[in-house]
C-alpha cells in the first residue's frame, strides 16, 4: 500500500504513518507520471502472469482445434466452439469424473474439519495431562515425508486393522487418510490456544459440558479457522493424483485429476482443453468465495477486554 | 444463597508453587466478603478454587452443607464475573444473558422473564440485540454481570470485575454492584487489589498475602487495627509511614522516640494497648497514618505531639495536601495529609502534629501489631 495514488493512499499514510511518498511529493508532476506509470505498468504485469494462462486456457477451451494448432495466438479467428464444452462434459465424461471429485473433496473436506476440530478441541482445550504429549508426536509426524507413507497406508487400507475388509476402490481409502492431517490439527489447535480460556470457563460455570462447550462456544468462534483448514483441504483433494490413483482402480471412480492425463491421448485438444478449464474453475471460484476467510479478523470482538 | 467455608484449604501448582496456603475462613449467607491483596497473594487461586476452575491441593471448601471439593463447576451452583468480561462473542446480549438458563433447561418464558428482568436492572434493555463488539466496556460489564444475575444462583463469584473500567465509569459500577448485591441479597465473593474497592464493598474483608490469610473483619476493624505490619502499610492510600523506634519512659511518661523527634504516648493510648507495656526500653515499629498528621498551624500544638521537619515535596490535590518529609538521618520519609491552606512550601521547615491517640505499633521481629 505504499505507492496507491489518489484517495487509497491518503488512507494508507494516516493508517500506517510511514508511506515512502507522501501526498505533497504525490502533487510534483515528475512523482506523479514515473511512480504511476511504473504501477500501472506493475498492475499490467501481474495481471498478465496471473490471470494470462486462466484467460487463454479459457479461450482455448472454447476455440476449435484446427485454430488452436494453425493459430494459437489468434482470437477467435473461425469463431467459438461452445460445444467442445459439451462434448468434453459427456461426451469425455467430464462430467462424470467432475462429480467424483467433488465427492472425493467434500468427503476429505468432512473427515478433516471433523478430526482437526475435535483433536484440537481435546488438545487444547480439554487439555489432558497427556496431551503435551501427543502433540509432540503429532509434530514429528509432519517431519515424515509424505511418499515415505505410500507403502504402509496402502497396506493398511488393503488389509485395514480390526474391519479386515480392503477399502480399496472405496472413496473411504480417500476420505480415511485424507482425515489423518497433523497438520490441520497443529493449526487448529494453535488457533483455539489463543482463544481466550476465560470464555470457556465462563461456558463450563453457566453449565457446558465439553460437547456443549464445543459445539455452542469453541466452533462458533473458529470460523476463521475452519474457513482455512477447509480451503486447503477442498484444494488438497481436488488436486492429489498420486493417492487415488492407487487405491481407485475403477475408471468410474476415479476424480479428474487422475483421468485427465489418462483421457488426453484419446481426446481432441479444444476438448481436451475444455476439459481441463472445467477442471480448473472449481478451485478458482472456491477461491474467490473463500478468500474472505484468509482476510477475516478473528471474530473475537468485545468477548474480552483487548 | 448459601455460606461459602474454606476449611484449611490449600493450593500448590504442579511447578511447587504453593498460591493458598491452609486457608481457613467462614463467609456468612449473603455476606459480601473481599479478598484483597498484591498480585500474586492466592486471592483468585481461592475464588477460583470455588468456582471449580482450580483443583483443590487439601483441605475442603463447602458451599451451603456440600463439600464441592469434586463437584464440577457446572455443578456448583456459583455465578463468575470475570476481569475480562468473557462473553460470548457469537451471540447477542440476550443470548449471553440467556446460555446459563438454556443449558441448565429453564423453561423458555421463564428465560425471557429473567433476562427482560435483568436488562431493566442493568439498565441494557436497548441492547439486548446487540453483538458484544457493538458495546463499550462499561456495558460489557454490565452484560457480565447480567449473566451472573439471571441465574439466580448460590453464591457470586467475582474476579476484579471493575478493573478494566476508566475512574469515573468504575466508581460508578462500585455503587451498582453494591447495590445489587443488597438488593439481591447473595453471597458474593470479590476479589481486588483495590483497596478503595476493598474498603467500601465489603462487610468483610481478607488480606492475603503470599498464599496465606493475613486478616478478616470488617473494613474499618482492618483499618482501625491491623493485625500486622503488612496489612496496615496495605490498607490505606497513602500507606502508613512506618519507622524503628524505642520507647522510652522519661518524666513517667512512655515516649516514642525516632530520629530526633519524641512523641509522649498517653494513658489512654496505653490502656487501648496494654502490650506496650513489655517493650517498654525496648525497640518497636512506629506506624502514624498520613491523615492522623496535620500541619501545626491548624491544631493545638501540644508538647509531645509535634514533628519539626523539613518539606522535602509538596503534592496538592485539590481537597488536600500530601508533603513528603525525613524524619531521620536515614532518609526515611513520612507523607502527611495536610489541610489545603497549608503554607508548606518545599524545602522550607514543616511543623506537624500527630494525633498520638492513633499511632500503631508493632513489634520489630514479627511485624505483629502490639495491643
């Protein structure tokens, strides 16, 4: 916020006191077209990095193939193929694989929310003497690298303990481990670590027991954090290919991530690249939806004196 | 309403700490007992002890005829006012006001009676739809409060709840929740380190220091006749000026002497403390009270009850003056509470006199009053 011109900047030099140009060097013509023209230049830039590859993804997704090969960098030149949109929906099946990742997404996204939430609750919360602990261990687990788990998750999930029934080509070999974060837990219960213990033992003298104290008091002053742990959890899943393309064997089973280079050899490129702009507007609408989330206070106004 | 007795109640943290120690006090039905002391002398370690948010180290502490020593909070029966407020900040004024009774199934008219009952007297009926981030402090205490009453419970249980406010809006709360208390007549334990809160909310207070009870009685008692020395520098604004001295018997008459100065100490004064009489010759601590002196141009000079000094500061308060003297070489000073048309003027010599009735004494070793 320090080269905003005009009415943002003045904001930003009372709210922070320290803007490198201060609104007299703002009025000097030389201040005005130099640090202007490199913003507006900066602004072009990043928008061309950021949203140039979304944007021509787009395009590309609605450009016939024959123009997407003979002119990749024209617009439109024989006008818009709308039906490779279409075509990769049905006729690729798109849509089938769309809907078994949203399913994969939500159900990683319940089975972590649910552990992270009541593991960082007894945690921190609940705080057992054993509870220091656990969290140590918890720790170590973030220092083992994922891959290294591979073999033995997979093992576990053909042979799992005490159900001895395989879960694979079952969306619970996705949902089970997925809920297994230590990361989400650490992260929950260091938000709930800094919510003021005052409040809960308010809550447990007017008569909450643990269940009451977490569902009427602790989650509903962490949806800061349950908007985070979800968007990295829906973003997670919508990505991973590794593991489901181990544990689900069945095409029909499988979410896009994993059929999407499968399809690609047999598939058209404009709907190839269709297929792969529907695949990618789930994660950018779920940002835009979600970001608010990330910017959000912690939502703890007036519970106690600051 | 129910007594509320801590029977040799003690408290040590896992790290050895011991924040209570043997504590043995009665708090009557309706009684509103403070607890006063510096941070750090077991007073909210004790009340927390009694809400349930602390386990209990020995001892029992009993609330009406139950011993609590494992019932849960929830259990308990108490009401807590925090320091910071602790509402809930999800919900509206009402539905803080309302949780306690929700949860413990009080019928839903009978909710909205006790909160509408509540607001009236809390004077928070305009902001029962409000968000405690859309309060000022002034009425988050009193949301706190409000919460407390609803429940109409045992006993309050109140954890410096008026720290937190500015001057003017706390002398006003002070008088509310006293009046409150009266009003509504249950027994309620305040804890401060205020001693102004101390002096004028309590029937009772307990000073407590370093984990242990120093004294319990009625506010002026605590004033009149401290126990010990701690408790007579802690209560009282500015603190007693205290200094070693030697009694001394001259012309038949038992004298006071520090510094230079010799103050006569009178029959009555001897027959109020007959103690005295075994440290006769012998070396004591002499407490005056800042206002048992005043400046000798507006009293009786008397021989025996003047100090001639030296002001070393002057601090005018508008209803009164505070001047700093020495009263020996040591350099130890002595505040007086003068008239505010004293002349004292820094640096300039300083007559004062001393209402010998009321000097304190104390024994060197101990620190134990001496009556």
């Amino acid at each position: 916020m320090i080269f905003v011109p005009g009415r943002r900047r003045a904001r930003s030099v009372e709210g922070s006191g320290q803007a490198l140009i201060g609104p007299d060097e703002w009025r000097r013509t030389k201040v005005k077209w130099g640090f202007g023209g490199a913003q507006a230049l900066l602004l072009v830039g990043l928008i061309i990095v950021g949203l140039g590859p979304l944007l021509w993804l787009a395009k590309s997704a609605i450009t016939p193939t024959n123009d997407t090969i003979t002119f990749p960098m024209a617009l439109f030149p024989h006008g818009a193929a709308w039906s490779n949109l279409h075509r990769a929906w049905f006729d690729v099946r798109v849509g089938r694989y769309f809907w078994n990742t949203v399913e994969l997404a939500i159900g990683s996204w319940l089975t972590q929310v649910f552990v992270a939430t009541t593991a960082g609750f007894a945690l921190s919360v609940l705080r057992p003497k054993y509870a220091k602990v656990i969290t140590a261990l918890l720790l170590t687990t973030l220092f083992v690298p994922a891959v290294v788990l591979l073999v033995p998750l997979y093992v576990e999930i053909v042979h799992p303990p005490l159900i001895h029934h395989s879960f694979i080509d079952s969306y619970w070999a996705v949902w089970l481990p997925a809920g297994a974060s230590a990361f989400n837990v650490v992260l929950v219960s260091r938000f709930f670590d800094n919510l003021p213990r005052e409040i809960f033992e308010a809550a447990r003298i007017d008569g909450a027991g643990p269940f009451r104290l977490f569902f009427s008091v602790v989650l509903p002053m962490s949806k800061p954090i349950l908007g985070v742990v979800s968007v990295f959890a829906v973003l997670a899943s919508w990505k991973d290919f590794l593991w489901p393309l181990l544990v689900l064997t069945n095409p029909d089973q499988q979410p896009l991530s994993v059929r999407l280079p499968q399809i690609q050899s047999q598939t058209e490129l404009g709907v190839f690249l269709a297929a792969l702009f529907i695949a990618s507007l789930v994660p950018i609408i779920g940002f835009l939806i979600f970001q608010r989330s990330f910017l959000r206070g912690t939502g703890l106004g007036g519970a106690i004196k600051g | 309403m129910a007594a509320i007795e801590f029977h040799d109640v003690s408290k040590v943290f896992p790290d050895g700490t011991r924040a209570v120690d043997s504590l043995d006090l009665q708090i009557k039905d309706d009684e509103f007992m403070v607890f006063v002391g510096p941070s750090g002398c077991g007073k909210t370690t004790a009340l927390r002890m009694v809400a349930g948010l602390e386990e209990i180290s020995g001892g029992t502490i009993t609330i009406g005829d139950r011993v609590v020593n494992e019932v849960q909070s929830k259990d308990r029966d108490v009401a807590m006012v925090f320091q910071n407020y602790a509402l809930y900040p999800h919900m509206t004024v009402a539905q803080n006001l309302a949780f306690g009774l929700k949860l413990r199934k009080v019928d839903k008219a009978e909710v909205r009676r006790r909160v509408q009952v509540a607001a009236e007297t809390l004077g928070l009926e305009d902001y029962l739809q409000r968000k405690p981030s859309a309060l000022s402090g002034g009425q988050r205490q009193r949301v706190a409060m409000g919460r407390a009453i609803v429940r109409e419970p045992h006993a309050y249980l109140m954890d410096e709840p008026l720290s937190n406010l500015d001057a003017q809006l706390r002398v006003q709360m002070r008088a509310e929740i006293q009046k409150l208390q009266r009003t509504l007549g249950v027994t309620t334990i305040y804890v401060t380190h205020d001693q102004t809160e101390a002096m004028t909310m309590g029937d009772r207070i307990a000073v407590m220091r370093g984990g242990t009870l120093q004294q319990v009685d009625a506010p002026e008692q605590v004033y009149r006749r401290p126990v010990n020395r701690f408790v007579a520098g802690f209560i009282g604004s500015p603190a007693m000026n205290m200094i070693e001295a030697r009694l001394v018997r001259a012309d038949d008459e038992l004298t006071v002497r520090f510094g230079e100065h010799i103050l006569a100490i009178g029959d009555d004064v001897l027959a109020a403390r007959p103690g005295l009489r075994s440290h006769e010759g012998g070396e004591v601590v002499l407490g005056i009270r800042p206002e048992d002196l005043e400046d000798a141009a507006f009293g009786a000079a008397a021989p025996g009850r003047t100090l001639t000094t030296a002001c070393t500061l002057r601090e005018s308060l508008g209803s009164e003056v505070l001047v700093h003297f020495t009263v020996d070489d040591g350099g130890s000073t002595f505040i007086g509470r003068v008239d505010p048309l004293t002349s004292a003027r820094e640096g300039e010599s300083l007559q004062l006199l001393v209402d010998t009735a009321r000097l304190h004494f104390f024994e060197q070793a101990s620190g134990l009053a001496i009556y």
